[in-house]
C-alpha cells in the first residue's frame, strides 16, 4: 500500500517497508540520534537497533524513488505509540513532520484509539514540534526522558 503527498513542491511517497530498507533506516537514525544516545544512555547500541526494528510497523517517505524519511508506529490496545519519526535534513522544517503525524493521527481515530504517544529525549527541539500539535508531557520516566502523548 502506498499513498502520495504534496507539501510546497515536494510530491511524495508513503510506502510500505521491507527488510530492504534496513540500512536506510539505520543510517538516518544513527546519524540524527546517536550523539543523543552517548549523552544520555552512555553508548549508541546497533544491536538495541535491531532488535526495535520491525518493518511490519514501518512507513517509508521518499521522492522520485530517493528515501527521505521513515516512522515506525506501534498499535496498542489504546494507543498508537510513535516508536520512531526520522526526517533527511534534506526536506526538514517544511512541514513534512507535521504532516506525517497528522497522517498518525488519523490512522489511530480510524482505529478508535484514545490517544498518540511517544518518548523523546528532553533535549530533542522536537518536541516543539508535538507541542505546537497539541501533545502533553504525560510522564518523565529518566531526567533526560519525556513521554508525551495527544488525546484524540
Ligand atoms: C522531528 C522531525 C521529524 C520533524 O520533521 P520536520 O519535517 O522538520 O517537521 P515540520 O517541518 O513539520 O516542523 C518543524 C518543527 O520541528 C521542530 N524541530 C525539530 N527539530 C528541530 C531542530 N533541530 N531545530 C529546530 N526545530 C526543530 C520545530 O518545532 C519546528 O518548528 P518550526 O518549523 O515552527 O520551527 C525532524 O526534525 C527530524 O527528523 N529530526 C531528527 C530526528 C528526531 O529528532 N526525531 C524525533 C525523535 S522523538
């Protein structure tokens, strides 16, 4: 299944994953989250990695065919929890973010969940991001941890 979305000029995908897409989403996330996880975890873990990913649970963004961006979503008896939202510097800060989880948000009303919720490191500025769409700090599990969750 696949689905297109135009945000200014940039006409993109959301596609289901596969094993194939792997490397990708590794890379990305290393890139953009490891300095995170030696900070607050003490080391980045590939094998943790691993282990999370499921591409079942995943969707891929990408633009004449060039992957520029994955989630992966969990479903919860009463919520779809956001294990990942990785964005390629490439297109960030024009609302694709925004978008995607707009496109969550939708997919849990349409399953008659309570809620969207996800985890992020309390330095992450993105979550400015969750704020301006209306997510609450629900819990601070570490120092360095928020969970945050948007009541639907
Ligand atoms: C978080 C992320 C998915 C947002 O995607 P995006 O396409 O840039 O999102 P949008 O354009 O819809 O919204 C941008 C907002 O994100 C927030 N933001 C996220 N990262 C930011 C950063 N490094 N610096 C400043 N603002 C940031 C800001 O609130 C920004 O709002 P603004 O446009 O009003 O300044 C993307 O920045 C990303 O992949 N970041 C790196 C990985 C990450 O931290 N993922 C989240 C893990 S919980």
């Amino acid at each position: 299944m696949s689905m297109e979305i135009t945000i200014g000029d940039n006409k993109l995908k959301i596609r289901n994953a596969t094993r194939q897409d792997y490397k990708f989403c590794y890379g990305i996330t290393k890139r953009h989250m490891k300095h995170y996880a030696i900070k607050h975890l003490g080391q980045w873990s590939p094998s943790a990695y691993r282990g999370e990913f499921d591409p079942e649970k995943v969707k891929v963004l990408t633009k004449n065919n060039k992957r520029l961006g994955y989630y992966m979503v969990t479903i919860n008896p009463k919520n779809l929890y956001i294990d990942k939202l990785q964005i390629s510097g490439l297109i960030r800060g024009k609302g694709v973010g925004t978008k995607l989880l707009e496109l969550i948000e939708r997919k849990a009303k349409k399953l008659k969940k309570k809620s969207v919720q996800l985890h992020v490191f309390t330095d992450n500025p993105s979550k400015n991001l969750y704020k301006r769409l209306g997510y609450k700090t629900i819990d601070k599990p570490k120092k360095y941890l928020l969970l945050m969750g948007k009541d639907l």
